[in-house]
C-alpha cells in the first residue's frame, strides 16, 4: 500500500513540525503558502488549506491511501502512521469522534451561541460565515442528530465512493461554509462510505495538539 501522510500551513497560522521516521513507507507533504499544489487564486487562506485537506486524490492521485494532520498537530511516535493504517483496514474512512460535542446540532448550538456572546477567537475564524443557514440546510436533511466528527486528524482510501464523498464535502464547504466538521457527516452520510471512530486511548503519547499561532 502506497501511503502518504499530509498537512498544510497557509497564512502562517501555525507551526509545522515534521515528523519522525515512521515504522511504515509512508511520503510526507507539507504545503505552504509557496508550494501549494495550484495557484488557487480565487481561494483564501483558510480554503487553500482546505483543498489540500479534502482535494487530495486530484493532485496525489499515485496513493492507495492518505492521512491527514491539521498544521497544529504534532506527531511524536514513530508509530503513528503504522496504527492509522491497521485502523483504517478495510475501511474507507477512520476518523476521531468529537471530544467535546457528539452531534451535528450540538456543535452548531455551540459555534452560533458563542460568537453571538463574542467569542473573539470563533467570531474571527467563522464570524463571516452564514453558519445559521447551513445549520437551516442540515435540518431539512434531518442531519441534527448524527455524530460530528474532530477532522483534525483522518485517514481515508483513494477509492471512487470515498473520492465522490470528499467531492461532496468540498462542494459544501464553498457552497456554505469552511466550518468543515459538521459538513463532514452530510458528506460521507450521502455516499456509500464504510467508516471506523476511532479512539484517542490507542493513540496515546503518538501525538499532541498545539494551539494555532493566531
């Protein structure tokens, strides 16, 4: 299996750390605001990082799978790679549930009372995204209630249905918001994805998140 494990840090916003030799053959990538795969001229900061993170088969389409890590995470265990895959298995995605909210309705509840109470951090990450309508949109999809995922950290196969629901996920995101969590669930909710939670207790001391830097 051809694997690569990828971040990106456009804008600065954090600080990347590389990673240590892995136990498996996996190819690092790291993107930054010079060496982005395209000039994504009509995408901001915050969208350019998202495309690396959703749009990864359109421009490594050579890996069977792929592993992503958010530019403030920080690997420490020459394992990580290893155990993402053993998780992944026969599954198209593996992904940390959320460590704070379980649902769809709840994280939206959260982000619209916070920034509406003025929440400096939130309002200046989302404060000019209509998070109302989509949270409107997901309603008439009934979604309220499904889990909300940490998309900090995943892996996922290269395979048609797992592309078409990261196309669907990328699609939204510009449609409504780069609040890309909860649009995560509508969009592997509406393809034919088999998927794993997995559990922060088998990845201890693989990993640590660090704050943004602004």
């Amino acid at each position: 299996m051809r694997v690569a494990i990828l971040t990106a840090n456009i804008g600065g916003v954090d600080e990347i750390k590389g990673i240590p030799r892995q136990t498996i053959d996996v190819d690092y990538y790291a993107y930054f605001d010079n060496n982005l795969p395209y000039p994504l001229p009509n995408l901001n900061n915050r969208l350019k990082s998202k495309y690396v993170k959703i749009q990864t088969h359109r421009f490594l389409p050579g890996y069977d799978a792929y592993i992503w890590i958010d530019g403030r995470v920080e690997i420490m265990a020459d394992v990580f790679c290893e155990e993402m895959i053993r998780q992944l298995g026969d599954n198209d995605v593996a992904i940390f549930g959320h460590p704070d909210r379980e649902t769809v309705g709840q994280e939206y509840e959260f982000m619209l009372d916070q920034m509406q109470k003025g929440n400096h951090y939130l309002f200046s990450r989302y404060g000019n995204q209509d998070l109302k309508a989509e949270y409107e949109f997901m309603k008439t999809q009934h979604m309220e209630d499904w889990p909300v995922y940490a998309c900090t950290i995943f892996a996922r196969k290269n395979n048609g249905n797992t592309n078409e629901a990261f196309n669907e996920w990328w699609r939204r995101s510009i449609e409504f918001s780069y609040f890309d969590q909860t649009m995560f669930t509508y969009a592997v909710a509406k393809n034919p994805v088999s998927f794993k939670t997995l559990n922060r207790s088998d990845f201890k001391n693989q990993f640590i998140l660090n704050r943004h830097l602004k």
